[in-house]
C-alpha cells in the first residue's frame, strides 16, 4: 500500500505520535540516544547492560564527533545528496587518532559496522535533512516488513566480507528514505517517529502457519534467561526457512545439547548485524542435556565433523536427515518421550513424472492441479498474459487466474509464477518480488510461487507480506482437506 496522508495526519495529532515527534526532534545528545536505541530496540540493552560498556561507546561517539564529523565546517555543511554520501564515505573511512595515537586505523569498516547505530545518530545530529538514526540492527527483519507494506523498494544486501559495502549500505537507506521523506512531506523528526512507532505499530500482527519442518540445523550459545522470550532472535543459516528445527548446543560450561527450537521466520540477512544472517526462533523444547563427552564417545556422532571440532561455528551447521535420526536414538536413551519431538518432513512426488525444466512444473504439476479444481487454460486462466508496466512496455506473468482483459483494464485475482526449483531464500526472495511487481499492475490480492517441491500462497493483507504464506506440498494434495483449503484461496473473485 502507499503512504496515507490522512492515517498519518491522525498519528501526528494524537498524544502518541506528538511525543514520538518531539522525541526525535530533541535527540541532540548521547544520554537521550540511548535512551530512544533502548525504547525503539531493547535487544540492544541486552549488549550494553553494565556501565563499562555505556562508558566505551560513549567515549566512542565523544571522539567520532569531535574528530571526524564537527571539525567539519558548518558552512561546508552538505547540500546535496552527493555531498552526504561523500561526507559520510569520508567519516567511516578515516579513522582517528588521539594523543598522536592510532585508536581506530583507516578502513577499518569492521570497527564502523559495530558501531553503526551509533554513527548514524551522530550522522543525523550532523544533518538530519540526509541522515537518519539507525535502529535497525538486530532488526532488519522488521524493517522489511515496512518495507512490504509501504511499497518500499530496498537495496540488494551486499555480501557478508564486504564490511565497507555493509557499511555504506546505511548510506542507501538514507537516499531510499530522503526520497520518500520529500515526497510524502515529512520532517526528519516525523521520517523517525513514522519508521520505529507509526510504522510498526500499524502493521498487522497477525500469527502466521508453521509449515512443517523440511530441514534440521544446528545453532549455539550461551541462553541468558533475560533473553528467553516465547520468540527470541537468533544467529542461524540464511537458508533456514520457517518451521525448521534449531537444535540448541549451549556452550561452555554447560556444553551440551539442551534443547529443540523451531524458526519462526525464514532466514533474514541482516547487513547491519556482525554475523549477517539470523531468524527469529520459538516453540522451546527442553530435551535431557546431550553432552559434548557423550557426543564424542557415540560411534555415530565421534566421526560427526562438528563434534570433532566441539561445535565451533555451530550456528547455521546443517544436519542432515540422518544425523537428526540419531540425535533423537540418543535422546530416547535418556528415557524422554521423542513422540513429543518435531520430525522432518519429507516430500514425495507424484510418480511417473519427469521434472527438469521450469515448463515441466507448469504442465505436469501446476496445470493438472488447476484443471482439477475446473479452471482451464483461456477460459480461467492465461498463461503470459501481456500486460502494460510503464510506457507501453509489456510484461508476461507466468499464469494469470480468474482474469479480466478488457481494453485499459487488466486485472486477475490470482497471479502465478512458475520456478523449476528455488534452491535458496535469495530466490524465493527474487520470484517473490517479480511476482509481486505484477500482482501490484494486475491488482490480484493472492501471489503463488511454485516450484517441483511445493506452492508457497501469498495472500494480502493491506500489503503482501513476504513472511506471510501459506506453503502446500505437491504430495500433500492428494488430502482433500489440503486440496480444498488450497482452492479456496484460489478461488478468489
């Protein structure tokens, strides 16, 4: 959807919005940006909770303002787009000293990416106009979801060594932002305000269906019981996807297995994160601790190549379907009921296909399915329906449903893409946004993305959401409970 002006002008009048407002309209100092990182993005409490620890980020943004941003002159100010991104190039790629002293050396962008939030307060204090306060770390999930809502086009997230790419990624946020500040008249103190409380207080809440889990990976750590919420947030694969299994390795001194997780959402990278990909997990089951002794005394596990290294680099480790197998053997041994466990679901297909080209999925799996439910090929539905993007360019959607061409008005309520196989998250990702591009022409309110494994539905709500699907198993068709609640999502008219 678009920015509302009247839904906005109702926040900016109420008690709520006015403070938010204010809030950032007077954040001038470290005391009060602390105060608004820990409101917006309490995680970040987490990993400053002593006084040591205040104290060095403090000093860090002490001497970041003093000797790389306000010894810049006032009338040198930036005045244009490039000038900041030049400005703030130069803030994150110089470094400084102190006492003749090298503190932080050139280039040093690993140093910059720990710090980011707290550059980009000193940023925006700089010059709000360019720069926004950036609370999205540990977060960047959230920010997506903004994104999917207000039709928010982001930036491809550069790769995990790049750290000055990481870096300058905020940069791109402040150039998407400013454009949407300006065209929707907003101040910087309001752009803030709309990004950490209007925003996410307007998207919709809703709990979304756990698929069943498809893969098992292996995430570690110490649990701190201040951070055990029912959904906690995670370093994990970038390839994990929602309803997963994470089986918890504690580390020392526990060193144990102690308990199973499932991934409430699929995998996220998160630029601004250190580690670069998490997921948010939930859904705990404590298990009898599995001890790293007893891992490397098993016949299975001591030839384990994670175990031979006592579990470092654990979160993200994937574990095949086998060694899952035998961690449940181990874990029945102790006398614990694995009924109670999460198992792995795998797929089976409908016998006597050949699938190896993307046609392959569209006539073999994804036309007998339509003609099953009675929708057929230029009577319910087209395949490369021609449609106008733009000046006069056309685009061709793989499968438009229940469709409408008359002259000057194309719409469909369904809007397919067929893949022969979207082996990641960052392709999923991809069909899902091309998808969404003509779902937005077609004004079709449900999005399917199917490959030879399964259908994923996206429905809207407001906006497309692309956490929020519903994902059918060919296999799983053959019930007739599946098979109509499918159809009745695609049987929108």
């Amino acid at each position: 959807m678009k920015f509302n002006q009247y839904t906005w002008n109702l926040y900016k009048q109420s008690p709520d919005g006015q403070k938010a407002i204010k809030e950032f309209e007077e954040s001038s100092n470290n005391d009060t940006a602390m105060d608004l990182v820990f409101k917006y993005n309490p995680r970040m409490k987490l990993w400053l909770d002593n006084v040591k620890a205040i104290t060095l980020v403090a000093d860090f943004c002490e001497s970041m303002w003093c000797y790389n941003i306000e010894e810049f002159p006032d009338k040198e100010r930036p005045k244009t787009l490039e000038e900041a991104k030049e400005f703030y190039e130069d803030v994150i790629s110089r470094g400084y000293w102190e006492d003749g002293e090298i503190v932080i050396p050139r280039d040093d962008f690993n140093t910059m990416l720990n710090n980011i939030v707290w550059i980009s307060f000193l940023m925006y204090y700089f010059s709000p106009k360019f720069y926004f306060p950036n609370i999205f770390v540990f977060r960047f999930f959230d920010l997506q979801k903004i994104a999917d809502v207000f039709d928010i086009e982001l930036s491809p997230i550069p790769k995990k060594p790049d750290y000055k790419a990481r870096c300058m990624y905020y940069w791109r946020l402040c150039e998407i932002f400013y454009q949407f500040r300006t065209n929707n008249n907003l101040s910087p103190a309001e752009l803030c305000a709309f990004l950490y409380d209007f925003a996410p207080n307007f998207i919709s809440k809703e709990n979304t269906e756990i698929p069943k889990p498809s893969q098992a990976w292996c995430i570690g750590g110490l649990i701190d019981p201040a951070e055990v919420y029912d959904i906690t947030f995670w370093q994990a694969n970038p390839e994990t996807k929602k309803g997963d299994i994470l089986v918890h390795y504690e580390t020392s001194p526990i060193s144990a297995i102690t308990s199973l997780w499932i991934a409430q959402t699929d995998g996220v990278i998160d630029p601004f994160f250190h580690y670069y990909s998490n997921t948010y997990i939930g859904s705990k089951i404590n298990i009898p601790h599995i001890a790293l002794k007893e891992l490397q005394a098993d016949e299975y596990f001591s030839k384990y190549s994670l175990i031979r290294k006592k579990f470092q680099g654990v979160n993200g480790w994937p574990m095949s379907g086998e060694d899952y197998s035998e961690l449940l053997r181990m874990i029945k041994a102790k006398g614990f009921d694995t009924e109670k466990l999460p198992r792995l679901f795998a797929p089976t297909f409908p016998v006597n296909l050949s699938i190896t080209h993307e046609r392959d999925v569209e006539i073999q799996l994804l036309e007998p399915l339509l003609n099953s439910m009675d929708w057929y090929e230029n009577k319910d539905f087209i395949r490369q329906l021609p449609i106008h993007a733009g000046r006069g360019h056309r685009v061709f959607p793989d499968y438009a449903l229940h469709y409408d061409n008359k002259p000057d008005y194309e719409k469909a309520s369904v809007l397919i893409e067929a893949k022969l196989y979207m082996k990641n998250n960052q392709e999923i990702e991809e069909a899902f946004k091309q998808a969404r591009s003509y779902a937005n022409i077609l004004e079709s309110p449900v999005i399917v993305l199917c490959d030879k494994q399964c259908l994923l539905v996206y429905e809207k709500k407001d906006s497309f959401d692309r956490d929020r699907y519903t994902k059918y198993y060919w296999s799983e068709l053959d019930n007739s409970d599946k098979f109509n609640e499918l159809k009745n999502k695609l049987n929108y008219k």
